[in-house]
C-alpha cells in the first residue's frame, strides 16, 4: 500500500486540506482529510484525466505542416494529403516508438490515461500484416514501456466518402470490410490482455464519411456497452457531404439513426446548430474536445456555453498530437469562447470559477469516455493522480479554484510534478520515469522518417 498526503487535495465535494490517500492495487482505497503528513508528502493533488482522443503517429508530422500549398485555399485537406503521404512510410517499430513517446508527453501534461483512436492498421500497400492486429500490439507495447492507462479504440474504415467509393491510395492502410475488422477487433482485444486490469478495449467507426450507415448499428453491438468513438461534425465540407448524400446535417442524422447514449463520444462537434448542440448534449453522449488540433486545422469554434447550459459532458483529447498540453488545451476552448462572444470568464458559474469547471469537466467527461473508473479522488477509483507544485511562483498565495486558474491561465504544464497512472507512478519531478529511452527510441524513428519523406 502507498500512501500520499497533500497540503490541498480537489475530492468531489470541493477543495480539502492535509489529506491522505491511500493506494492498493492500482486504486484509491481511502482518503482521509484534515490528517497530520503521513507517506509521500505534495503540494497539491488533483484527478489526472484521460486523454480522449489522440492518433499518436501524428506527432511526428509537427511542424510539418505550416507552409502554403499550392492550393490557394490551403486547408484541412492539404493537411489531410501530407498526412497520407507521411503515413505511406510508418512501419510497426516506428508506430510504437512514436505511440510510446505520445504517451510519455500525456503522462508529463497530468494525462493518466490514452483513448487511442487507432486507425493505422496494415503494411503500406494496405495488405495486412501476418498478425492482423499487429499495429494494435505495438499500441499496447507502448503503453506497456510508457506506463500509461490505455483505451484502446480499434477503428473500422471502408469506404473514401459517402458515395462509398473505394480508398484512395493513402487510406489503403486503413482499410477492412466488417468481417475482417471483426477479427481486428478480436485480435485487438487479446493485444491489450497484456496490459494491467484498468486497459479497456473500445470501438471506434471512423466517420459517416468512411463506414455504411447500416454497419453502425452491428459495430455498436460489437462494442457491447464499451466506449464507442466516432469523429463527427468536424469541418463544413463534412457537413455539405453528408447533407447531400442523406439530407440531414451529421449531428442531426445520428441523433436520428443511432440513438446516442453515454457510451458514445462524438469527436469535434465544431459544426452544430443551436438544436443539434442541445440535443446531443441531452443525449448523455460526451464531445471529445480537441481544441489546440481544432484551432490548428480551422475546424471552428464548438459550442461551449450552450453545450454546458443543456448539461452537456466534455473530454479533452489532443488528437494530431501538435502539442500535448493540457493545461493550454482548456485554455484555448475557453478563449475560443471569448473571442467568439466578446467575453470573459465564459464557462464559469457563481459556484466554480472557469478553471475549475473546465477541469472537473474534463475529468468527468475523460473518465466516461474512456470507460474508466477514474476522474476523481474517491475510494474504489483507480489511482489517476497528478500533483502540481505548491511552490511555484504563479501558485504562491493561491488557493482553492485560483490554483487551477493560476495553472490554466498563467501556467503550463510545467507546473505538474507527479501523475500516477492506476496507481503506477511515472512523472517524477516533472519528467517520466523512463523519459531518456523512450526520447531516444523517438528519435531514431523520426530520423529515418524524415528522411525517407
Ligand atoms: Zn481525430
């Protein structure tokens, strides 16, 4: 058993002082307030959410992509074009180190937990390796080097549009008819037998864009209850698209044909009018926010007030990886929000302050997108913890929700000291606990990456 105490401690009931937890077997099975220091002493402790979205190959694509094409309107789908040429070139060894090194960075943000939306599944060419989940494998392998919780999300991709033409040339890979993803889908779940208790297998259909409507229904079912993903609602041709092919606008068309509940997440949600906002929030259904991506492609702004006004859940994922930075990706909706609206503070209420709403928000909704039993202090929960440090200059004569505004809106991430993954602790005074390795194995992918590009 371990036993941490901190100075400040955010439980569900609010903001606590000198409280003890204690760990066993990957949980929290006590927490104790107003004790004297007893075990690991900290500055102050709060739930570390899931990361809820991510394609870890993305990262190695940063910076890549910031020169104007050809295309006048240069635009999500110039981006889209790199990334399949990029992708022509990964092989499975360069997937896990660069899924490891992903995982590395959540974990050192105070994510404790990576949804991996996991798309990459065959040989350049689009002929599946001799082991159909062998990209799926190598997800796991990472998680297991990098210590991370894992939700894995084996994703079904068929078709290049809504017209259900074939795959273009740098979507081959992606590729399965259902009966083949069926056994992906098995596959994958044995991948991640080797990873502890809290790993969780999910299911993801890519996008209306890129699966048969009615195969959404029998994926689902395949799911059985656990986390089902879908990218939605994202960019307006997207919109234009489904809008001619079905004659409803996406969010609209699910929420029609699907029946989304909590087990569902939506992905973006940038493109909703007023009535779709409130009637997925209504749903139960998370959105799984990307804000730093979804500023990086010019997706739009998601409808935050209204989506929150009608109890909406929201998770936090860092989806092309650009920057894994948690701290900035609740930063960048709120200011999304101002700059839209000509206003302040904008998703705080009399009770919580903006920091804190956003956070608690995320872990809510990350915990729930995940299917994990996480996103809060409480006995019975897996271990996901992060501790920031007390004694930081932007922290100094702060307390209660102004330490997560202090973090928020004038800090960084720099500000975490420790994370705690199921009770794993893997962020040490700032850094992972294998940070030389896992960077150097990065480094040797990304080289004979860039140069073969
Ligand atoms: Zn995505």
């Amino acid at each position: 058993m371990t036993t941490l105490w901190a100075e400040w401690a955010l439980l569900p009931t609010g903001w606590a002082r000198h409280v003890a937890v204690e760990m066993a077997g990957g949980r929290v099975i006590r927490v104790t307030r107003d004790c004297d220091p007893v075990g690991e002493r900290l500055g102050i402790l709060l739930p570390a959410p899931a990361n809820a979205h991510s394609h870890a190959f993305q990262r190695a694509m940063a910076g890549l992509t910031e020169r104007r094409g050809p295309n006048p309107n240069d635009s999500f789908w110039t981006w889209r074009q790199l990334m399949f040429r990029f992708l022509d070139r990964l092989d499975p060894d360069q997937i896990e180190a660069i899924a490891a090194f992903v995982q590395m960075e959540m974990l050192e943000a105070g994510y404790a937990c990576n949804v991996e939306f996991h798309y990459l599944h065959h040989a350049p060419g689009g002929v599946p390796y001799a082991d159909l989940a062998e990209t799926s494998a190598r997800i796991a392998a990472a998680a297991e080097t990098s210590g991370i919780g894992l939700t894995l999300l084996p994703v079904h991709y068929q078709f290049g549009g809504l017209d259900q033409r074939p795959l273009g040339p740098g979507q081959i890979r992606f590729g399965n008819d259902l009966d083949r993803f069926a056994r992906l889908y098995d596959g994958t779940g044995k991948a991640i037998g080797r990873l502890g208790p809290d790993s969780r297998l999910g299911l993801a259909p890519h996008s209306l864009r890129a699966v048969r409507a009615e195969d959404l229904a029998p994926l689902r079912a395949m799911a059985g209850g656990a986390p089902f993903h879908m990218h939605l609602a994202e960019q307006i041709a997207e919109v234009e698209e489904v809008r001619a092919a079905t004659g409803q606008r996406p969010v609209n068309w699910v929420l029609e044909h699907l029946l989304p509940g909590p087990d569902c997440c939506f992905i973006h949600c940038t493109q909703m009018t007023p009535e779709e906002t409130e009637g997925l929030a209504r749903s139960g259904a998370v959105a799984g926010l990307c804000p730093i991506t979804e500023s990086s492609l010019g997706d739009g702004i998601f409808e935050g007030l209204r989506w929150f006004g009608a109890g909406g859940a929201v998770a936090i994922g860092s989806d092309s990886n650009i920057r894994i930075a948690l701290a900035e990706e609740l930063r960048t909706l709120d200011y999304s929000q101002r700059l839209r609206d000509h206003s302040r503070a904008a998703l705080a209420t009399a009770e919580l302050s903006t920091g804190r709403r956003l956070f608690q928000a995320a872990c809510a909704g990350g915990a729930q997108a995940a299917g994990r039993a996480s996103g809060a202090i409480a006995e019975g929960n897996w271990a996901d913890l992060m501790a920031l440090d007390a004694e930081h200059v932007d922290l100094a004569g702060r307390s209660g929700d102004t330490l997560l505004d202090a973090w928020i809106f004038a800090g960084d991430d720099r500000m975490v000291t420790d994370v705690w993954s199921a009770g794993r602790h893997l962020v040490r005074e700032g850094r992972h606990i294998r940070r030389e390795a896992i960077v150097a194995a990065y480094r040797k992918a990304t080289a004979s990456l860039m140069e073969a590009l």
